[in-house]
C-alpha cells in the first residue's frame, strides 16, 4: 500500500501486476485441482487467492486486495488448523485417497471444514463472498483488455476453487472409508484447545466480511486516510457498482456450479473418472495439473541445476578452495611453514655459515637500498622490486637439502 504512488505513476508495471496475479490465480486453481495431499490442496488455494489479491492491487483497488487478504486470513486459517486435526485423527495421514468416511468419526471437525470451505468459494453471505466479489467487479468494470483478462480468468478459477473445495470434503468426509479400519476406529476430534480454536475461527470467517465492508472498502470509509494514493483516472470502484448484473452474478453462479458439479461426479461417476484416468489423453492432462504444469522438473533439472554447477565450479572450488585457501589463513600459514622448515635447514651450526649469510644478507639490503635510491620516481622498478621478494617468499621449496645447494 505504501508503494501505491510508485504504481500509480507507472501504468505498465500496473498492467503486469494484473496480468501475474490472474495468471497466478488461474495456474493455482488448476493445480489444487488434483492434488491428492490435504494440505497442499489448501496451500495451492492460497496461492490462487493470492494471485486475487495481486491482481487487484494491479487493478489500483489496493483497498480490496488488502480487504480480501483480511477475509482470506481467517477462513484459510480454519482450514489449515481443521487440516491438521484431521491429520491428527487419522494417524498423521495426509492422502486424501486414504480416508473418507470421516463425516461421523469427527462431526465437529467436518462441521468447521465445510464451513471454511464455503466461505473460501465465495458462498453468499459469507466471508470470502464480500471480498472475492469485489475484485471481480471491479476487474470488469476496468473496461480494459488487462482488465477483462484478470476477470475471465479469476472467474474461471472461481469455478476450480469451489471443485476442488468440495473435492477435498467429498474425499476426506463423504466417502466411503478408504484408510486403514483399526486407524479409522480410533479417529476422534482434536482436543477442546484446537476444536476451541477452530471455533473462534469460524466466527470471523461467518461474519467478518459482512461487518468489515463499509469500514475497510465501503464509499466515504476514511480507514485508510492517506495510506493509499489512487489517481482520478484509475478509480473505478463507483464503475463496477454498475457493470451488468449478469457480470456481477456468473461468478457466484460457476462457484455453485463447481460445487454441485463436483459432488455429483465423485458421488455418481467415479467409474467415468477413473476410466478418464487411465485414458491415454487423461494421464497426460492429470499428470500436466498433478505436476504442476512440470515447473518444478523446469526449475530443478535446468534453473537450479545450472546454477548449483555454478556454485560448485567457481564459487567453492576456485574461490572457497582456491583463492581463499591459498590467500586466506591456511595458504599463508602453510607457506609460512614450509619457508620455516627451509630456512630452519640453514642452521648448519658452523660460525662460517652464519658470517657468510650475514654478510649475504647485508649485502642484499645495502643495494636493494641504493637501488631505491637511484630508481627514484620510477613507481614500475619499486613493484617489480616488490614483486621479486614476494615471489621469492612465495617459491615452494624443493625436496633437495638447502644446504648443499648453498654451500
């Protein structure tokens, strides 16, 4: 919201704002669609709802997608927190094709599941029905062809939010039970700490929307004061007030529409999607959304790959095992090591050496000093002295005695 008077002047980063986030929208509806994990059917829901509310903000209704994010936080937290006491009940499981029939075994935890469901499909009257709306009207009434985009493509993700949700209760509660039979006997409702839990949730995710509207979205609400800049031209809440009703109701007609669709074809037709399944079109389309649209085989096998062979060619072996070990502690401590092992093979123990090598070395500082003094302003003979000592100090030492080689 902050950064609103950054978007605003920028029209085109608004554009692909809106185009991501319907994008996002629609890629993770499809993926939640056949998902066979319990949370992760709930985790791609709300990438799809985040991709509602990036959308929106691309839209300039920064109120709305912040509206929605509110709303989304309690049903969604509902459905988490029911997901884990199901889990719980069921011997940490979490496959879907392992339970059904849980209806009866935890009636209260199924209650608050449905509930929460509902509310994420944008069931009248519910939570997630006041925001979701909302950003598809204002979508439309844009009248802009990003616009237009983000509507068709949140409405038909609309759709696959509510066959998913009901695919997810259908499965896990409705049924008939598919786990293991001493596993689901001894299934049983959370502890009173999350059923009370769940319950405090699922007032917010009844009433919050409606008691919210007029405060966080509602026409002449001063609650966001002047946190959010929006310019003249890209206000359009007023506009989609009055875009046709049929535009304002096909959402909500296609999330019933997903409901009853989905209920009826895992009640009726399991043989039709099973035969669908293991058509050779059906494997390609169910193995296309259950891998997600293979991004992770993308991103693994040539997006990280490349950059893990990268990581391992340069920066461990020629940096960590090679510039910083030879420049870093253990490469000077080692060549300070074998100088002291070569010159200790100096101490010969005759008087004779030692005046030679002084003499030697006096002699070498002597003109290295008159030399300096001649070169003058010549800064390339310095360095190419200083260049000279430091490689004779960086010289391995070789496997023949120093000794006869100097005496």
């Amino acid at each position: 919201m902050h950064s609103s008077p950054l978007f605003e002047y920028s029209s085109n980063i608004l554009d692909l704002i809106t185009v991501l986030g319907a994008c996002t929208a629609f890629f993770a509806a499809t993926v939640g669609l056949l998902q066979n994990d319990l949370k992760r059917v709930i985790a791609y829901s709300t990438c799809s709802q985040l991709g509602y509310m990036v959308f929106a903000c691309g839209l300039s209704n920064y109120s709305v997608g912040v509206f929605h994010l509110v709303n989304h936080a309690f049903f969604k937290a509902l459905l988490f927190l029911g997901a884990g006491s199901i889990i719980h009940a069921v011997a940490d499981e979490q496959d879907m094709r392992k339970m059904g029939g849980l209806k009866k075994l935890v009636p209260f935890t199924y209650s608050t599941m449905v509930i929460g469901s509902l509310a994420l499909i944008g069931f009248p009257f519910l939570t997630g029905f006041y925001s979701k709306d909302v950003i598809l009207e204002v979508a439309y009434g844009k009248y802009t062809p990003q616009g237009h985009f983000s509507y068709t493509l949140g409405t038909i993700g609309a759709f696959l939010t509510a066959f998913y949700s009901t695919r997810l209760i259908y499965l896990t509660f409705l049924s008939k039970p598919n786990g293991y039979k001493s596993i689901l006997c001894s299934a049983f409702d959370s502890s009173y700490q999350i059923s009370s839990s769940l319950f405090l949730l699922v007032i917010p995710s009844v009433l919050i929307g409606f008691y919210a509207k007029d405060m966080i979205i509602g026409f002449g609400s001063d609650f966001w004061g002047n946190a959010i800049f929006v310019t003249l031209e890209n206000m359009n809440r007023v506009d989609s007030e009055f875009i046709t009703h049929c535009y304002k109701t096909l959402p909500v007609i296609l999330s019933l529409l997903g409901v009853i669709s989905s209920f009826l074809l895992y009640l009726t037709g399991s043989k039709i999607l099973v035969k669908l399944k293991i058509s050779k079109f059906g494997k390609k389309v169910y193995n296309f959304f259950n891998k997600k649209w293979f991004f992770d085989k993308i991103y693994n096998e040539y997006i990280s790959q490349y950059f893990f062979t990268i990581s391992y060619t340069i920066t461990y072996k020629t940096i960590d095992r090679g510039i910083i070990e030879v420049f870093g502690p253990m490469g000077l401590s080692s060549i300070i090591s074998k100088k002291a092992i070569l010159i200790s093979k100096l101490q010969t123990g005759y008087v004779y050496h030692y005046t030679f090598l002084m003499l030697v070395g006096l002699t070498i500082i002597l003109g290295m000093r008159q030399f300096w003094i001649i070169a003058g302003n010549f800064v390339d003979f310095k360095i190419f002295i200083l260049f000279f000592i430091l490689s004779f100090f960086l010289l391995q030492p070789s496997n023949k005695d120093s000794r006869s080689e100097i005496f």
